[in-house]
C-alpha cells in the first residue's frame, strides 16, 4: 500500500546504506573498468500498473504507489545495474506545490524519492546475503556489490511537463518568481528571457535537498542546452555540494545537444567543473551514440556514461510513444562492445529499456571482462 503526504514526511532516512559513498573511479576499478546504469523507470511503473497520465509523471507514484518505485530499483539491481536513478526527475518543489502541496510536504517527497531507492539497495543486499551464489536459479543476479544511488534531477523544461526539453514547443509562461512571461522554448533552448540567475534558483533547494537526503551523487539528465550546464556547475560550487555528480546531455542529431548548442562546448563545462565526475549522453537514439562518445572524448578527461533509449519517438503531443520505431533488445546490446571500445565507462538504458535490456548488457560486459586479453 502506498504511503501517503504525511507518511512522506515522517518517514526516517536512517536507513543504513551497505556501501559507503564511492566515487565513479572507485565503482569503475570494482567492476572492471565499465558499470553498468539502470534503464527506463517510468515505462516500467507502467507495466506494473501505474498510471503516469500527470504532469508529475514517475512522481505521481511518490503519492499512489511508492511500492512500485521501489519494485524497479529491485527490478534492475537484480538485472545487474550498479547504479539506481531515482523517481525524481520530474520531481520539483515549484510541481508539487502547482498541485497543492505545502513547501514542506514537498520537500519530503523530494527526500523519499531517495529514501526508497535506499531501501531497495537495503533489500537487495539482504537477498544477497541469503543466497551465496552470483545468480539466483530464476535469473536473478545477487551479487553483494557497492551500488549507487544516483538522485535524478531533471531540467527545467522536464517540470515544464510538455516535452520542451525535446521539441520545438510554445508555452505562456509569466515572469514572477516561478510564474513567467510568454517565451518560446525551441528543442530546448530556453530563449532571451530565460537566464543563468533565474535556473540556478530555479533548481537551488531540489538539488541541495537531494544531496542531503543520503544519495551517492546527482545525476543531472537530459541536459538540453548549454545555460542549464553552466547553471548546475555554478549551483555545484556556489552551494558547496557535499556529493559528486553526473552531467548527461540529450541530441537529436548526433551532433548537437537538443538546443543546437555544441555538445563539445557542454562537455567541456563538465570538464572544468570539479564536482562533475562523469560527463555523456542518455534518452538519444543507439544510431547516434557512436559517434557522441567520440565528441565527449575530445571535451573531457572524465569517465564517459551513456544510457539510451530504445530509439522509439515519442509523441509529446499524445504523451505517447510511437510503436515500432525503436531497435530489439539485441539489437541494442551488440552495441555495447562497440561503445565500450570507444570510450564509455558506465552504460545503461534510458526510456523504452527494461530490466531484460539491463540484464542482457550485464552478460555482455561479463562476458567481456573474461574474455582473455590480446595485449
């Protein structure tokens, strides 16, 4: 049974984690040079029944059903993943109050995104413990590992909830505070009217929040333009952020971020930015990753994380996904080696993937990782 708004607020996060709070290097050199990220949260809260139709999108399950959220942290732990993203995405102070919740209730539902990917890891590790072997006799994978849990935050066209932070959209927005003047937000560029001042303030109490809620590091996803990067670095250092974090930008292309802005100009604040310990691409097409990996090697030193998508379009208008357009599970998989041979340190999945997706690539890299040396 779901929690609800006042069950969010008292619940404890003293919930102990197993693994101490690792850097991406340290998890690299226990996995043998490439870890392995989770896929696709919010189409598999659909497959077990969770209605999404919201603005809050995965959100929504912090309210209806939290059980679920932690049902697919377990899911990918047990596919493999080293790294679980949390429900928060799509999880904003400014959308959960549009809904009628207080600042604090809020904020309490912001720290139990992290709480219950917390408490899969905790439930993982216990079923660890009961089975000594490296997989279950139904497929599962319990293997005692250190596992991160990676706080997501999306961009602010993510809590636009519209699909801006992918396509050429118009939106009224009035400028007060968090309610804007009418401005245009083309593949996601924010337009004149929006500045670094008003984004940093705009993502300031979730991030901070997040950090303090007991993840591992924040995961900055689906990065679309190159003033909402500068704005996390400045956010990072201004605010003296006491975890690492990840920036993963978004392309259409295979060239650009989604904006049109240079992907090697986006890496490259990455790069300079202290507090960011991987830098790389999630939610773009397979057919594309290639070729980014490339451009991300030649704007950072730092370790390389990918996790598409299945390659399916997604309809922003119906809020739906258009059938057929993607690739198979195998078909994504073959690419591994491949990805990995060029540059990529953590690899995992993005929308449309699935544990089976998470499963199959942790037997590609084991495989990998076996395989005798040719040096």
């Amino acid at each position: 049974m779901g929690l609800s708004v006042a069950e969010t607020s008292s619940s404890s996060s003293s919930s102990s984690s197993s693994s101490s709070p690792m850097m991406i290097p340290d998890l690299l050199r226990q996995s043998g040079s490439v870890a392995i990220i989770d896929g696709g949260l919010t189409t598999e809260l659909e497959r077990h029944g969770a209605d999404l139709n919201d603005p809050l999108w995965s959100a929504k399950c912090l309210l209806t059903s939290p059980h679920l959220i932690r049902r697919v942290h377990l899911d990918y732990l047990e596919a493999g993943a080293d790294i679980i993203i949390t429900a928060s995405y799509q999880a904003t102070i400014q959308g959960f109050e549009a809904k009628g919740f207080s600042q604090e209730e809020s904020e309490a539902m912001l720290k139990r995104c992290v709480e219950i990917a917390r408490e899969a890891r905790d439930i993982y590790y216990e079923n660890c413990r009961e089975l000594s072997n490296d997989s279950a006799d139904d497929g599962r994978v319990l293997k005692h590992r250190s596992i991160l849990v990676a706080a997501s935050v999306g961009s602010y066209g993510a809590y636009l909830a519209d699909g801006s932070e992918y396509r050429k959209v118009e939106i009224l927005l009035i400028n007060l505070k968090y309610l804007f003047l009418a401005v245009s937000i083309c593949s996601g560029d924010y337009g004149n009217a929006m500045d670094l001042e008003f984004l940093k303030d705009f993502h300031r109490r979730r991030v901070q929040i997040l950090a303090d809620a007991g993840a591992d590091l924040i995961a900055f996803e689906t990065v679309p333009n190159k003033l909402e990067a500068q704005a996390y670095a400045r956010l990072l250092e201004e605010e003296d952020i006491k975890i690492p974090a990840w920036f993963s930008f978004n392309s259409k292309d295979g060239v650009h971020v989604v904006s049109g802005d240079s992907l090697l100009e986006c890496a490259a604040i990455a790069e300079a930015c202290k507090k960011v310990v991987a830098v790389g691409i999630n939610c773009t097409p397979p057919r594309f990753i290639h070729d980014l990996i490339l451009t991300v090697k030649k704007g950072t030193t730092k370790p390389i994380l990918i996790y598409p998508n299945s390659g399916e379009s997604y309809d922003a208008d119906k809020k739906e996904w258009v059938q057929n357009t993607g690739v198979s599970d195998d078909d994504f998989v073959s690419c591994v080696n491949t990805w990995c041979d060029v540059g990529a340190s953590l690899v995992g999945g993005c929308c449309r993937t699935t544990p089976n997706t998470i499963r199959a690539i942790y037997k590609t890299l084991s495989n990998r990782s076996a395989a005798p040396s040719l040096k």
